[in-house]
C-alpha cells in the first residue's frame, strides 16, 4: 500500500482562528516566541490520528514518526537509502534462508513520562522485547481495524492466526495477547527473534516505517481510542498542545535515547543530544498563499512551495528570485518518491482488451503540457519506477510514452476505430475521464486531457469528485480513466512494481491489470535480496509494462522548498520520519535577519 496524498491544497483558512491568522500577518506580528531553538513550521493538512496503527495518510505519520520511536531508520546523509539502527543495539542478523532474524534493543529506551505511569518508577517505562510484540499484535487486532496491518500480514508465523482470533474476543479483552506468537520469540528482555513465513529480503523496512513503532500496552489499553489524541511513545519529541484546524506543539522528550548528528552544520550541535529543536511548532495552515506570506515575513522557517506560488519565487524552477536571495533564503528542488499515472480500467469492454487503443490514448497524451501546467514541478515518466532507485533506467524511453499524434491515429485505426469512431455505430469513442479533486486546477487538467484525445476523434468528459465519492468508484469498477499517483513505502523498486501484480487486484493494483508472465516475473523477484541481477530484473519488468500499456505514465513530481538562512541541517529525505529531530535554528542570526526584512513588492518576487 502506498500513502495517497494530494498536494495542491485548495481549501481557504476557515473560522476564527483562520481570519486571526491572517490578522497576524496584515499586522506584521511575529509568532516566534521565547524559546531560543523553537522550529516553526506548517502543515497543509488536517492530523487526523497520532496512533501508529491508524496513520495512513501523510500528515498523520510524519507526526508519528516524532513522538514515537521505530526498530530501525533511515541514515539522514546517506544516499542510496541506508537503514540503521534506531532503537537497536546494532542492525538485525538473517539467518541464510532470510526467514529468521534476531535482534538486540537498546538498554536506554523509556517510554516518555506520562499520567498513566503515575506512581510507578522510571523501570515501569523502560521497553523490552514485549513491547516490541505487543505493538506488531496491535496491529493485527480486527478489533482496531488497523488500516496498515498490511506491514506484517502474511509475514510473521502465526500473526495471520492471531488476527482471526480476535474476530472472535469481545471488545476489552485482551488476552489474545497473553497467548504470545509463534513468530515472534522473545530471547529475554532486549533480545528477541521473528520467524517469518518465507524468505522476505524487504522485511525490514517495514520496521523503520512509523506505523511500526513500539506502544506502550499500558497506555494504549488505558486511554484506547482517546491514543490517537493522547501519544505515549519513546520518540525524540512529546505532544503538549493540539488545537484543531490551528497548530500542534511538540516538546524536547528528556527520556529520548542518546543519539548525535554527526552531520550538524555547527560543529558544537555535534555533541549536543538529538533532538537539536528544543519545540516544534506545526501551524496547520491549509490555504497555501497564507503559509507563503508567513514564511516571507520569516515568521515560518521552512515553507513547500506549490504550483500557484512557484512563479512567484524561481521562474518556472529556473532560479530563486534575488530579492529572496538577499535575505539569505535557499530553494532546494528534488524529485519525490511518487509516480503520478493515468489508469486504464481493464475491466472496461473497451479499454481492457484492446491493446492498440490503450497505445494510441497513451502516445496521444501530451506529458509535457503536463509539465508546463505543474510550472516544471513534473519529471515525465517512461515507467513506474522513481529515480534514485535500483532498476530505474536513465535511458530508456518508452516506445508508447511519446507525444507522437500520427501514431496515435493509425494505432488507433489499427484498434478497429479509424478516426476515433465506432464503424458500428458511426459515433466517436467516448470515455469519462475522472479525478480525485474539484478545484480549478483539476478542472485545467481534465480539459487538457479532453484536448489531447480529440486529436483523434475520441470524446472525453472530465468527471471531478471528492476524494470519499472517487474511492468508492474506484472500488465499484466504475470509472474508465482516470488519474492517481502512488508515494512509496520504501526505498524498492518492487514496491512500485506491486501495482501491477495480479494478486493485488482489489488493492493497490487499481488497474485491475493481470498478465500471466508478469506474474511470473514478479514472482521470481521477491525472494531475491539487492544485487545486480535483481536490478536488471527490474529493468526488464519496467520495458515489458511499457509494451503492454497498464497505466498512462505521466510523471514524478518534483519538490520545491525554501528554507531561512538560520533553519540549520535541512536535508530533502524520503524517508526521514522523524527529520525533525536533526532540524534547528540560529536564534540570534533569525533575529537580526527579521531586522532587515522589508515589504517585497510583487516586481521584486517577478525579478
């Protein structure tokens, strides 16, 4: 499963707390407060849950990820991505057949103080291999209906077992839990081994993810669904205000582990423990143009610009304007690990069975007008497979990925409807086109689409939903094309190259695609641990999906953001859960660049 995301945020700040924001900002009135290493941030959309097994949207797991701790995490620097330990003593041992690996944690590792241990000593938080079991039991509880128990499902002996037990446990009991796990062997307090059900080379990134972070059993069986407002973990930060539609404040977690950023810009936050932000400050701020003048007034210190703002500031991405430049601001511009597609239903009549049709919608589809509308914010696509990941290949090009509207039109012919018609009927192809947003901008591209297909003769109707009445004809069969995207999981190309298994038909295959030989090379694959061969597996899967035209390939987008010159250690990650940890300010250097900040007139930004 891939986290969905939409990131051209259209809805305007709301209510009072919206019109007092906005009030800040007319006035000129600075929202920092005393904290000499306070981070200030902003999110565009709504935190729904900080409980790691209910955070399946974007917004929600990256706050997970800061008040909860995980087994392994990504190395912050490194690129390839590497795991390291995080709550580990030292990275996991596989047995020769990769189905068995042992693990040591930490000696240092304390849930975070918290009402529920009133009265209890320090070694009452203190994390052992059980809660390391409860938390992966957790997930697999029918009863929490977990939307990520897709993590471990079918992968740890007997955690499948476990599941339907609980199917049957009335509400508040808890003694499946007692019952332990045939996967799961717990050696002592701080050693533990899992056994899965087969060879699995992948299984542990799904350990770094935030979703498998460790929970207290006390607290979560004390406050039960209330967890999800109420995180007691062992992250580098604690909650200590939420006020909805408005901000969340996290705090320094004193208990956090001890663990240092060699990597820091000032060389003294080398040995200063992590996290180097003593509070982080998230306004949730939804209307975009409202977090960019916060940020231009230095009252954010980082801000992610979108398509409406983007010209405003870098000239179609070219370069940031000098204005900007002179108050020591910096863009950074970096691909995202997601890949945006148009789907062709293959349960569609028309659509599913003739090849040459989908050819000649593909090579019809114009992925650089695409671009052009994104404001360069889009990298055309020649398959699924992100760059910077092993089996992403630079050079090839997709023989039905081109703007190409000759060939188009005799595939087209060849398909059995010259022109774009139907010889039966005499009428042109009609298909809906849909999309998961309402706004303007979907509205924009829907035409464009339409545009693109009546150079053949075939008619498109743009259909716009909301994301709830999408889903639902996407789960009915109900659409015909229609336009999504895909953020990976993991740093693998088989986690993009799932999307078109078989097996996966009903999940993340939305297609509904199944090839026979594809199956089997996907297959062949999954056992496989990182080596050159698999790479050129990869390789091969990518052009054989390219002759076969399950998906429109259109792009990866690409991220622009800019940072203040006193934000310090800001590095683009993919998988940096809890970045905000390494994050920090120079509160004295914000100080006297604030000082020298005068109006920006829109000839300044168009520089």
């Amino acid at each position: 499963m891939g986290y969905r995301t939409d990131r051209k945020r259209d809805s305007g700040i709301g209510g009072f707390r919206g019109r007092f924001l906005l009030l800040l900002l007319l006035c000129g009135l600075s929202l920092a407060g005393g904290e000499p290493r306070t981070l200030y941030t902003a999110g565009g959309s709504r935190v729904k849950t900080l409980d790691p097994a209910q955070a399946d949207d974007l917004s929600s797991r990256n706050l997970v990820g800061a008040v909860y701790d995980t087994l392994l995490q990504y190395d912050y620097l490194k690129r390839p991505y590497t795991l390291i330990p995080s709550m580990l003593a030292e990275m996991p041992k596989a047995n020769d057949a990769l189905d068995v690996y042992s693990f040591r944690l930490r000696d240092d590792l304390y849930f975070a103080d918290d009402p529920v241990f009133a009265g209890l000593p320090k070694e009452a938080r203190r994390i052992t291999s059980k809660d390391v079991l409860y938390s992966i039991l957790r997930l697999a509880d029918v009863r929490n209906h977990s939307p990520v128990y897709w993590l471990f499902r079918g992968k740890i002996r007997g955690l499948d077992e476990f599941n339907r037990a609980t199917a049957a446990a009335p509400k508040g009991d808890f003694t499946p839990y007692d019952r332990g796990l045939p996967g799961f062997e717990v050696v002592d307090d701080l050693n533990f081994k899992l056994h899965l059900t087969g060879p699995d080379p992948r299984f542990l990134y799904m350990l770094a993810m935030p979703n498998a972070a460790v929970v207290s059993r006390r607290a979560a069986e004390r406050y039960g669904e209330e967890l999800a407002r109420h995180p007691v973990g062992s992250g580098p930060f604690r909650l200590t205000e939420w006020i909805n539609d408005y901000k969340l404040q996290l705090d320094r977690n004193p208990d956090y582990r001890t663990e240092y950023f060699e990597g820091a810009e000032t060389p003294a936050d080398r040995s200063r423990p992590l996290p180097l932000a003593d509070r982080v400050v998230l306004y949730l701020v939804k209307q975009p143009m409202s977090s960019w003048l916060l940020f231009l007034q230095g009252n954010l210190d980082l801000n992610a610009l979108d398509k409406d703002n983007l010209d405003l500031v870098a000239g179609g991405g070219a370069e940031l304007a000098p204005a900007l430049k002179a108050r020591g601001i910096r863009l950074l511009r970096t691909p995202e690990f997601e890949v945006r597609y148009v789907g062709f239903n293959f349960s569609d009549p028309l659509l599913g069975k003739n090849l040459k049709l989908r050819q000649a919608l593909s090579l019809a589809y114009d992925v650089r007008r695409r671009v052009e509308h994104t404001n360069f914010q889009l990298i055309p696509a020649q398959g699924p497979i992100p760059p910077g990941v092993a089996g992403y290949d630079p050079g090839y090009r997709n023989p039905n990925a081109a703007d190409d509207v000759e060939a188009a039109r005799r595939l087209i012919a060849e398909a059995g409807f010259p022109g774009g018609r139907d010889p039966a009927t005499g009428e042109p192809l009609r298909f809906s086109f849909d999309q998961t947003g309402n706004s303007s901008a979907y509205r924009q591209l829907g035409e464009l689409t339409a545009a693109d297909f009546a150079r053949l003769g075939v008619e498109t109707e743009p259909v716009l939903n909301n994301n709830p009445r999408f889903y639902e004809k996407l789960r009915q069969g109900r659409l015909q094309l229609f336009r999504l995207s895909w953020v990976g999981d993991y740093p693998d190309a088989e986690n993009f190259l799932q999307l078109f298994y078989s097996k996966n038909i009903g999940g993340c295959n939305r297609v509904g695609f199944s090839d026979p030989e594809y199956d089997r090379m996907f297959e062949a694959i999954l056992p496989m641990p990182d080596s050159p061969e698999r790479t050129e597996r990869y390789r091969e899967m990518v052009r054989y999906l390219g002759t076969k035209c399950p998906w429109i390939f259109e792009g990866f987008p690409i991220a622009y953001q800019l940072n203040h010159a006193w934000l310090e250690n800001y590095h683009p990650h993919d998988f940096a859960f809890a970045r905000w940890k390494y994050l920090t300010v120079d509160p004295e250097r914000r100080r006297q660049l604030k000082a020298t900040f005068t109006p920006l007139s829109m000839r300044e930004l168009n520089q």
